[in-house]
C-alpha cells in the first residue's frame, strides 16, 4: 500500500507548469498501490518529492535543472554555503548570471548554488534559454534573500536520498519500466493560445512531440503500465487521449510568458486506470 505524505513538501526551485498547488489533487487521482515511481518531466520535482514509493526514477532534458537536483541530493551542504555568498542585487545577479553562462564545469556543486540563485532571483521564476544555449532571463527585483531557504533545501536534500535521478527524454527514462509500475508524465502543454509558454530552450516540445507522447502511453497502457498525463484542456488533447479516463482539474498558474495568463485555469489529467 502507498502511503502519502500528509504535509506537503515545497521544491526548492519555482518552475513553470510547476504542480505544487496541484500536489492534494493529484495524490488522491494516482492508484493506490504500484511498484517503481516515474517521473520523466521531472521540472521541479514537487510531485515526486510529495510521493512514496519504494523506487522513484526522475529525469529531465535539462542538464542544468537535474545537476541541482543531485547536488542538492548529495552535497546540499556545499550548495548552502555557495548560496548563503551571493547577494539578491542586480550587479550580483547579473555577474552571476555571467559566470553560469561561461561555467566551464556545468556539472559542479557551485553550479547548482548558480542555477538555484537565478532561480529564485530571477524575474517570475523563468527558465529561458536563448538560440545559443544562453540563460537569458533578467533580474527578478524581489526582496530579502529568497535563494536563501535553507531549510527547504535540506528537507528536500533529504527525501531525494533514494531517488533515482537522470538526464534524458522520456523514452530513456523508462527504458525498464515494467508490468505494474506508475508514470507520471508532465511534458509542456498544448498550446491553448497562441502566447502560452511550453519551452524553456530551442528545443520546443510541440505538438507533434505531443501527439507522439500520447502514442506512448497507449503502448504503456497495451504493456501492463499504469500511467498519468496532465496536460491543457485542449481539443486535442481530449483527442489524442481518447478512450482514457479523462478528469478536469482546477489548477493555479504562477509563471507564464511575460507574466500574463496567471490566475486559475482547468487542467486535464488523463490516466488508463
């Protein structure tokens, strides 16, 4: 039997499409019992840090995003005390922004302290990357020191102890996914307009990416494999996915594409069970 945490445990990052408010919903629509825990969309990983289940396996295409979680899994002490040096200023931000950019080493603790420090002091809690690779997002003008959650992070360093975590696509990630385990997949939405946000990079998930993830999870579904998709309440969506169970949630946006479009919205999470 899989037993939920009570309290819910925050990321220590702020991500778009991030499910933190979402978390209660989806605990009580996942199945009650399943063997190895999934995650292939893992962004800030609320969900999984909110799940119990013997084995979780978590991955993302960003280098960058799945270095922080590991360095925050097994040396979040390194990463407080590179944190705990940077000022929440605009020169501080954008020489720090600099130094990410022309990191020669992306894979190092002081790395992850960088890419937690734009995070959280960047504008909107953006993700954005230019056509050259380039973290690109400006100074965010919050007060105090929000890079510095300390606690959080030592709290979140302690229930990734376990996880499993990878860098790659969905298909690598569940390259041994068997009879009985759960997915839970997150990939960027369908566009509901023509100024929804759904990449952080070059490398967008469109539609057609989209098309051929739900061609996926028909395959797990013919496997054995239990499965869970959120994604927009959109025609094609409900399309694409027809057949499966297919539930509308209340979700709250936080981050979006120049700041517009927040405010609560109805989601879709598609699963075969």
């Amino acid at each position: 039997m899989i037993v939920y945490l009570i309290m819910l445990q925050r990321s220590f990052l702020k991500w778009p499409g991030g499910k933190y408010r979402s978390v209660n919903q989806l605990l009580c629509l996942f199945p009650k019992e399943f063997g190895t825990y999934y995650e292939p969309f893992a962004g800030s990983a609320v969900v999984c840090l909110n799940v119990k289940a013997e084995r979780k396996v978590v991955s993302d295409i960003e280098d960058s995003l799945m270095n922080a979680h590991e360095k925050v899994k097994t040396c979040v002490g390194k990463v407080i005390d590179c944190l705990d040096e940077f000022n929440n200023s605009s020169d501080a931000y954008y020489d720090i922004r600099e130094e990410f950019n022309s990191a020669s080493d992306s894979f190092s603790y002081s790395d992850a302290a960088r890419f937690i420090y734009l995070n959280k002091c960047g504008f909107n809690g953006l993700y954005r990357r230019n056509k050259n690779g380039g973290f690109n997002v400006s100074f965010g003008k919050r007060s105090g020191n929000p890079h510095k959650d300390f606690e959080n992070l030592r709290s979140c360093s302690q229930l990734l102890h376990g996880v499993e975590l990878m860098v790659g696509g969905y298909e690598s990630c569940l390259s041994d996914v068997a009879v009985g385990d759960f997915v839970y997949l997150d990939p960027p939405y369908v566009k509901e307009s023509g100024t929804s946000f759904t990449g952080y990079n070059s490398n967008q998930f469109d539609n057609s990416a989209n098309r051929k993830l739900s061609d996926f999870c028909r395959d797990l579904d013919s496997s054995g494999v239990l499965f869970a998709v959120s994604n927009s309440n959109t025609k094609l969506i409900r399309e694409w996915y027809d057949g499966f169970h297919i539930r509308e949630l209340q979700a709250v946006r936080s981050i979006s594409r120049e700041g517009r479009s927040r405010g609560r919205c109805t989601e879709l999470l598609i699963t075969n069970y």
